[in-house]
C-alpha cells in the first residue's frame, strides 16, 4: 500500500505536466494566429507528449517499486496522468472559448466552411455538415467528447506500456 501515495504523486505531477503542454501549445499557435491553421500541430505535440509522460510515469513507478509493475498498476498509472490531463485541458478549452476567445467558435466555423467550399462541396452539403457539427457544440458534449477520445487514446497507449514494460517477481525466479 506505500506505494498507492507514490502512484497519486505521479499521476498528479505527470498529469499536470501533460496538460501544461497542450495548455502551452493551443497558447502559442493562438498567439501567433496560426491556432486554425496549424491545430494538427498541437495533436501531433500532444500525443507524442502523452506518449513521453505515460512512459516516464510508468517507469518512474516501477522503479519506486524496486523494478516491479504489473500491467494493471501500468494502465492505471497512465490513465491516470490521462485524465489528469484531460481534466485540464477541458477547463482551458472551456476558459479558451467562453473569457479568452469567445468569437473562436465562430472563426473556427468560417475557416472550415472555407475548406468545403475548397473541396467542392455544394451549399446544400455544407449547410448539413454545418447542422451536425452543431448539434457536437454544445459545452457539454464538448467536454464529454474530449474526455472519452482522451480515455481512449490514453489507454491503448497505457496498454501498449504497461505490457511491455510489466515484471512480476515471479518473472525473476
């Protein structure tokens, strides 16, 4: 059971950590107007962050346990940092859109519409993609949907870790 508090403590600092970085990212590419733009940038940043967190929360685990995890305590342990990061980028985008940017939506809209009248897509086309993209808006669904994909993501990740970097002491005699 010590190391139930140590666990806490990583999941917490490496959450924190995980979430500053996407905070920071969205904070600079808003910065420099190239937030709509540039957005897969700061996916592509996050996911290698989570990948980069989730492996030093995992070993830095298992080297508090005198090199022993087990692939549950891998997954929770990357779950953790997950949601702890999820959590805060949840907050900041809902900061982000309702103090610091409120007209983001709006800007966010125009740039895609742009970007099927681009593709060819007629106006009866758009004006139903419009319509559902709508319906996901809402900062509820937002938020839930953010959480969700974060939880997947971050297990199959944590699952991937967890697997291989697992070692029982059983596995040492």
């Amino acid at each position: 059971m010590e190391n139930q508090a140590n666990s806490k403590s990583i999941i917490l600092n490496y959450g924190l950590y995980l979430g500053l970085i996407g905070v920071v990212t969205h904070l600079v590419l808003f910065a420099t107007g190239q937030l709509l733009e540039l957005n897969w940038i700061n996916s592509i940043v996050s996911i290698i962050a989570m990948i980069v967190l989730i492996v030093l929360g995992i070993k830095k685990y298992k080297n508090d346990s005198d090199g022993f995890i087990s692939w549950g305590q891998g997954v929770k342990i990357g779950m953790g940092i997950t949601m702890v990061s999820a959590v805060i980028t949840v907050v900041y985008i809902l900061l982000f859109m309702n103090v610091i940017e409120p007209d983001f939506q709006q800007q966010a809209i125009e740039f895609q519409k742009q970007t099927w009248y681009d593709a060819g897509m007629t106006e009866e086309q758009i004006e139903a993609a419009l319509e559902m993209t709508e319906k996901f808006q809402t900062p509820l669904i937002s938020s839930a949907m953010m959480l969700g994909f974060s939880a997947f993501i971050g297990f199959i990740i944590s699952a991937i870790v967890a697997a291989i970097m697992k070692k029982s002491e059983e596995e040492t005699y």
